[in-house]
C-alpha cells in the first residue's frame, strides 16, 4: 500500500510469549512489535494508543484511509522543496536525523526544525513505534520508544507513514508476489493482511520495501511464515535498513520531486 488516499494496512507484528519480571518466557500472551533485519531483532511492546494494523495511529477526529484534495500531503515550499516540520523531545537526535538525512538527500522531502508552523510531527519517546498516516493538521505524534524503536530503518519507516505510505504487503496485486499463510493469523488480527484498492503509480512490488512486513508477522506459531513470497520463498522480505530503490521513487512520484 503506498498513498495516504489509498486505504491501508499494519507493522511487522508477532505475538509472542510475554515475559515475566525476572526475564523468563510465561504462558501469558503478549504482543509485541518485531522488526527484522540481517543483524537485529527489536522487540517494542504494544502501545496503549489505539492502533490500526500494528503501527498506524487511528485518527479521532477523521479517517485517515482517505484524502481528499491531497490535503493530508504535505505542502511545497517556494524552493519546491516539501517541507516537514519537526521536534524531537527524545534525546537520540543524531540518529532520528541521520536516518532523515536518506530523504533529504534522495528525495524533495525535508525535515526542518519546527519554528511556528502550525502542522507538524512531534517525535516523543512514547509506548511503541508508531505514526498517524499522513499530515492530520496541527501537532501529529510519531513515537519512537528509545528502548527498541530509535534505529534507523524504523525511524524511517514511521516518518513515511507520516508522509503518507502504507504497508507493502497490501498492494492490490500482491496476489502475484506474495503468498498470505492464513492459517497462522489470528482471526483478530486477519485485517492486518487484506488487499486493498491501490493505485500503486505504476512501480513494481517490492519486496525489499522498508514498509514491507517479515514473514513472520503476526504469526500464531513459532517459526511458521505468515506471508511467502512467490515464486520464489527465499526472497527477503521485512527488511529495516534503509529506504529501498523503489521506496525513494515512489516518494518522488507521490510527492512530485524533481531530483
């Protein structure tokens, strides 16, 4: 899924075993977030926000699965340039910008200090990794938990959420890319792994999309795969190092960039 006007879906999520107070696996259930890449695997807990699909803020006041009149883009400067206000109330800075530092550089998107503006993204050290879809209006939280949120593949998958881009795995046609293992998604959590009606602006699947699920997303079961790419199950996918190609051009796309 790739466009805020486009209706969406959630984050790489298991349910795991939850954790007693001395560290060892209970019988209790909990679930947590868990972001895949080839040398980490960080374990966020669930937010007490009330989430869509896993990472996705449901807004209160309206649906965030529609935009009319490209109004929860957002805007232009006169440099042309797409300008995102922030403030940062963690003290990781460093990383959250470096990881900005990808969009700036390969994209019309930057991320500038808030002066006045009234929209912005306020990025607090909150209960999970997670962002509202698009510009809402006024402040936005994206949240990033210090312990397991602040990396720079997950901060950048929660700042396009923000700019306005949906999970991969959604796709209108990823019947042809990837297999969806239902029997391994709890009923509850089954609308995480729905198609929706997207326009996708004419770029491939991509399966090495940071806002691309991992295999295991959700699952029932340990090590049974809930999604499997096809033809071909050893592709990767879930990735959380950085932008991809296709990632880069989209926003290019969405956001009309000349770069």
């Amino acid at each position: 899924k790739n466009y805020i006007y486009q209706q969406g879906s959630g984050i790489l999520q298991i349910a795991l075993k939850g954790f007693t107070q001395s560290g060892n696996i209970s019988k209790m259930w909990l679930n947590v977030h868990i972001f895949l890449s080839s040398k980490y695997v960080y374990l966020i807990t669930g937010s007490a926000e009330h989430l869509i699909e896993g990472d996705l803020v449901f807004p209160k006041t309206k649906n965030a699965l529609y935009c009319l009149n490209n109004n929860c883009f957002w805007k232009r400067n006169s440099s042309n340039l797409v300008e995102v206000p922030y403030i940062v109330t963690s003290t990781d800075i460093s990383v959250i910008q470096n990881a900005m530092s990808t969009f700036h550089n390969k994209t019309c998107i930057r991320f500038v200090p808030r002066s006045n503006q009234t929209d912005y993204i306020s990025i607090e050290n909150k209960d999970g990794c997670y962002s509202y879809l698009g510009r809402i209006g006024g402040k936005q939280l994206v949240s990033l938990k210090r312990t397991g949120c602040v990396y720079h593949g997950i901060i950048q998958h929660e700042l396009n959420h923000a700019l306005g881009f949906y999970h991969e795995h959604t796709r209108s046609d990823r019947d042809q890319y990837v297999k969806i293992n239902w029997e391994y998604i709890p009923t509850e959590k089954a609308s995480n792994f729905q198609i929706r009606n997207t326009n996708n602006q004419n770029t491939t699947y991509d399966y090495g999309s940071i806002m691309h699920y991992g295999k295991t997303a959700f699952t029932t079961q340990a090590g049974k795969e809930t999604i499997t790419p096809i033809p071909d199950a050893t592709v990767a996918i879930g990735q959380r190092q950085d932008l991809s190609k296709l990632d880069i051009l989209r926003i290019n796309k969405l956001y009309g960039c000349v770069v």
